[in-house]
C-alpha cells in the first residue's frame, strides 16, 4: 500500500461506464488519463478523480486542467523517406 493508504495499483475505468459518464457541467464526452486515474472533459478544462475505481464527478472536487492539457494530443507524426 501508498503512504496514503490506496493501493499503489492504476486504477482502470470500464469502457462502457465511460462511454455513459459525461461532464457534469457541459454534458459533453470524457477521456480517461490512466497517468493520473482521472476523466478528462477537455471542454470544461476539469479533470475528475477517479479514487477506488469509482468517478468522482463533482465540480468542487475536479482539478482545473491548463489550456494545453485540455487540447487532444497531436496525432503521429509519419516519417517520410531522409
């Protein structure tokens, strides 16, 4: 176990339950950060915990994301011939 009691394990979210959660605030999809066991709603810049596999989806308890988080990741770059 963490110092702080939680299992050092990743916590995972099952892919249908995120199919059906939705950001509180804008109603709009979420993605899972695995990094940070987080649900992400890139349009309100929120990221919601998630603590012993269950969602926290309330505002006061969310953690504000910076406009560079909030924007999806650059697709792959493909490398062309040198």
């Amino acid at each position: 176990m963490a110092a702080d009691g939680r299992d050092a394990r990743k916590a995972t979210v099952d892919p249908k339950l995120l199919e059906l959660l939705a950001c509180p605030l804008t109603k709009g999809p979420l993605t899972w950060d695995a990094e940070r066991s987080e649900l992400v709603s890139r349009v309100a810049k929120l990221a919601y915990p998630v603590r012993d596999g269950i969602p926290i989806m309330l505002p006061s308890e969310a953690r504000t994301i910076s406009a560079e988080d909030a924007l999806p990741p650059p697709p792959p770059r493909l490398s062309g011939p040198s």
